[in-house]
DNA sequence: CTGTTAGCGCCTTCAG
DNA sequence: CTGAAGGCGCTAACAG
C-alpha cells in the first residue's frame, strides 16, 4: 500500500489535517512543523493520491482536447501542432486527454467531474451536439478552428476566408483568370469559409466562378489527386488551382506530375496551412501560413485561466493568416494572357 | 448538484447499496428492481463520478501514451499514426492522456494510482529513468518502438535493422557501389538500428563503409537538406543515399533539385517509414513500411489485457518493416558501373 | 497554530 | 435478494 497522510501524521505525532496543510502549503502552520512534515515525506516517498483529492475538490484534472475525428480529414500536421500548442501549457498541471467526438459513444460520460475543461478543435457542425451537451453540464470549453454562431462562446479561430482571399488574389495578380478550386472536406465549416473567400476574391476582380472548375476533395492527399486529375481532362484547362490545404496540394502536383504537366511552368499550385514540409517540395509551395500552434496554446492558456478564476470571458478571437510566397504560383507569361 | 446514487435510492425507495448494485450488473440483485433503478437513474440523468469510483477501487481510468519528446524528432506522422492506434483500441473505456516525457518535471506526480497502465513510445535511452520509475511504482506499462535490453519488459518495435538493411539491399541490387547515409537523431535508438543495418548490408556485399558518405542528421526535414547539402559537396559522389526516415529524404530530394541533381536519373534517394505523403512525392519514395499505428494498437490491446487481468506477459515482439519500391531509386546505367 | 469531526460518492463486507 | 455500517484518502469547517 502506498503511503498516505495518516502513515505521515503517525511518524510526525501530529494530526493529519495538519499533514495536509503541510503538504498544501496552507498559511495555517508554523514554518517548522510544515518542514519537519515535508521531510518526512520525502522521505517516505510520498505522492497524493489524486482520486482522493479530485473527490473533495471537485477537481479531475483533466483538460480534454477533442477533435472532431480522428479518423480522416485531420492532417497529421495539423494534429500534431494542435498537441504539441495545448500541451505547452497544459504541462504537468493537467492531464492532457486527447480524443475524437465521433468515438465517444455516449456524451454522457464526459462531465464535469470528468473534465476540468476542454478544448474542442472543431471541424464541423456535428460538433453542435458536443457543444450544447458542454453548455448543458457547464463544463468550461473553448472552440477551435470553427466559428460558433451563438453568443457565450470562447471562440479562436484562423481567418480562413481573408487568407484564401489573399491567396487566389496573388494567382489573379500573376495573371492567372482561369483559377480552379479543389475544396475541403464537406462539411468542414474552414472548407466553406476557403471557398467563400475562393469565390470573392474572383468576383472582386470581375472574373466569374465556374462551377467546372470547383472540385470536392476531402482535406486528404489522395483526394487532391484525384481530383486534380479530373481538372486535367477539362477542354479547357485551368492555368491555376487553388488547393484547400497543403496535403491535397500534394496530392495535385502528383496528378500534374504523372501527366507530364510541369508545376509551374504549365500549371500554378497553391495550398493551405503551410505545413513543415510545405517549403521543402518541389517546387516549393505557395500557400497560406495557417498558426494552429498558436491558435491551439492560446486557446489552452485561455481555458486554464477560466478554469482557476471561475469565470470564462465570451469572446471570438480571429488569429490571421499569412500569405506564404514560394515557388509553385508562376506569372503568365504575357502572350498567353 | 449532480445526482448521486443517494438520490436514485430516495426516489426508488431502496438502499443506495442496492442502486450501486442495479447500476453496476450486479447478480445479487432482483431483475425487475435493477431495471426500475436503471430507469430512474436514465431520467434523473444520473452520471457516476468517476473520481469517487477511481478513489475506491483504486482505478484511475486513465491510460497513458508518453513519447520521449513532443518537441523534436518526432515527426508528425509518426505522432498522429500513434496517438491513432492507442486511441482505437482505449476508445471510451479509458482517457488517452498524451505527453512528452521529457517535460514531466517530477515524475513522483505520476504513480499507480493516477495512471492504470503507460504505453511508453521510446525513442532514446534517456527514457530509462521514467522506465525505471514505472518499474519501482509497479505501473503496468509496455514499451513500444526501442528494444529494452532488461528482461521483464513488454516491448513492441519495429525491426529497423533489417529494414534498413533491405532497402540498401535494394540499392546495391540496383548497381549503386556508392551509397551514402544520412543518419536520425543522435542518441536516438532507431537512428542506431537503422545505421548499422546500412552498415551491415554494404559490407555483406563487399563494400566498405565510408565515413565521408554519413552524414547525422535530426529526423527534421532541415537536417535532411543540410546533409545532402553536404554530400554534393564531396569529390566523388555517391550515386545513391539511403535516409533515415522520409521527412529527411524530402529535405535531400529538395537540396538536390535546388541544385539541378536529378532524382533519381542522377541520384537515387530512399527513406524510411513510408509516410502517409510519401507516395505522393515525385518521384514517389522507395522506403520502408513501418506500421506504427499496428504497433501502437497491438500495445495498447495488450496494455488494457494486462491491466485487466492484472498480470503482463513479458516478451520482445517485432514487428516486421516492409520494403516498399517506388521511383525514386533507379537501376544505374551499366557504362556508369 | 493544531486537532476533532464530518463528509465528498462510491463499493464492499457482513447481517439479515 | 436487500440493507446497515464502514472506509477509500483527502480537505474543510469548527473548536480550542
């Protein structure tokens, strides 16, 4: 068994209560005995047993980051950089518990007692149903990556339509007015906010969306592939595509590739994101820097400070984008315009 | 409040003995009163605190996945192909909690009773303290991806040697006499495996190794880059490189193509782990196939058994790598040999 | 400053 | 089959 309070109250001849003011660091102890009581146990090897603790406190210790699935449509990047922001903060305070929405069979587990908070890094309105059993429990939560309509929400998010803007407005600057689009995953609330700002930035600059030109992918590299290869077989072929991310980025230049069309000498590539390894492709990738890191330890700093004050100050927090200029988007040369 | 099994007996006229019995399956319990108490408890949208279950059977309901760092090295594939296999088998039965063992800034916090079993992703002998902490608190835990040279140990992992040793294998077969190495993170075990692999194939076939064709690297994109950045440098160059994982033949296909080297006409490249990205590269990227996500699954399934029967089978598992050919390695020309 | 007492929500003897 | 009593390890009043 291991050691507890009382096996230290025993060896120290005191109370246990005044173990655990020790331990906590209450004001209420006389300097030396909290000392004398700390050595002891050291010395003992001792460790709270945080079930104990949680039970009394009301507290798990747990801040849970969910993502909408864990199965496809998550970019292992994008995955990756959303742990790696939330767990500099997190640190050893809590308990990082990583899960997918669609694999929680029954919300109902998931309480407050359960969570001390979450973070959802959401994708798409099927979260909805998450989301309100949050609010109905009370469990203190902030959304990622998706814009929430309703108000009372802690909400931080990229600017996915403004970056997509900027970056089809860079292809129509080169000279390009045959731009097609190979779009996220459906569903996926950033898929529509890219093809919205797709979509703007060609009416703003007085050419019309063509609906030949808009393919669905599925946030996948394979995905971007294949649909690449579709815009391939068009009569009239774009001079430019704007991909939805970096992956299906990928998937496209290899479609191009394998049938001898030259990125971008023939053909102009753009992505999303600007994944790791998005500036060691070749050619390199144009795309839009998308801070998920950022995005993702903002988010957890925010949620720590309402979980220890109590108090979560509703707010939509947009962290812009960047446009990342590289070599997959080439000008027109002038005759072909 | 919450609900607690007190109100349920309240309301159904029993013991709140009786109503932990109904909720739990219990066979010494009356059939018609269990589903009259389950019912009530369904209305009464009864959650159990997990905290109260955990501090009196002495369960924790969270199951770790500690990787040696969430920093560097590990790449993001290599991340989310683990956290992926873990989760489906952990799935709801237990939290998946994720860190990096190198910021856990005292491992006293983390004992039996705040984890029911660790599935630790080793990647460097550094982790040998944290393996000896579970060992002396009697953590149930399985090491995946590095041999454990200590018997007693669950440990799952690839066969890096002889992968490695089967694509260079493959380059010899191919003609090339001149293969060069770009090696993973220093102090890192596959990086080792994976050398001497190289190193064995090369001389089982009469070559000798050449310390000019090693270069280190780090498992990051840049090292990859900067390595082969290095290699064409040399007098004589090699025809082929062999590198330690994926991610870094993508930093040296991309140090080549700045520097007008063609791959694999001039130079082949292959890798290693076969990344979800990794046939989508042109040329596409002769590697091999290491099933992180079996070996993560196969641990966490193997994991929960042993925490579930309370007893774990000791025993070293490999998994077997796989060559995977593709268009990045080409047969040298014979007036070249 | 310290100790006594009570209780967090649940499960598990042990009697009936 | 059901209930009463006790306790898991810890913190929080409330007295002294």
């Amino acid at each position: 068994m291991s050691t507890t309070i009382k096996d230290i109250a025993k060896i120290a001849r005191v109370s246990h209560t005044t173990v655990s003011r020790a331990l906590n660091d209450s004001p209420l102890i006389n300097r030396e005995t909290k000392e004398r009581i700390k050595a002891i146990a050291q010395q003992l090897n001792y460790t709270p047993n945080f079930n104990a603790k949680s039970l009394v406190l009301d507290r798990s210790y747990n801040v849970g980051l969910f993502f909408s699935t864990l199965r496809s449509g998550t970019s292992s990047t994008f995955f990756y950089e959303a742990v790696k922001g939330v767990n500099r903060v997190v640190h050893d305070r809590y308990n990082l518990v990583v899960r997918g929405i669609d694999d929680a069979r029954d919300f109902q587990q998931i309480s407050r007692k359960s969570f001390d908070g979450i973070l959802i890094m959401s994708q798409s309105a099927e979260d909805q149903a998450f989301i309100r059993h949050l609010q109905d429990k009370e469990i203190p939560f902030v959304v990622l990556n998706r814009l929430i309509e309703q108000p009372g929400v802690l909400n931080i998010l990229a600017d996915d339509e403004s970056g997509a803007y900027a970056v089809v407005e860079h292809l129509i600057a080169c000279g390009h007015r045959k731009i097609a689009f190979i779009e996220g995953k459906k569903g996926f609330q950033s898929s529509l906010r890219r093809r919205s700002g797709y979509e703007r930035a060609l009416q703003a600059h007085g050419l019309t969306v063509c609906s030949d030109f808009c393919e669905q992918g599925d946030y996948d590299i394979e995905s971007g592939y294949h649909a690449m290869k579709r815009l391939l077989r068009l009569e009239v072929r774009p001079t430019a595509v704007f991909c939805s991310n970096d992956d299906m980025a990928v998937g496209a230049i290899k479609a191009c590739s394998e049938q001898s069309v030259r990125v971008p000498e023939e053909l102009s590539v753009a992505g999303f994101d600007d994944n790791h390894f998005s500036a060691y492709l070749t050619p390199a990738l144009t795309t839009v820097k998308r801070p998920i890191e950022t995005i993702s330890s903002e988010g957890a700093r925010r949620l720590l400070e309402a979980i220890e004050s109590k108090r979560m100050e509703p707010e939509t927090i947009y962290v812009s984008t960047e446009l990342v200029i590289r070599d997959s988007v080439q000008h027109l040369p002038q005759n072909v315009i």
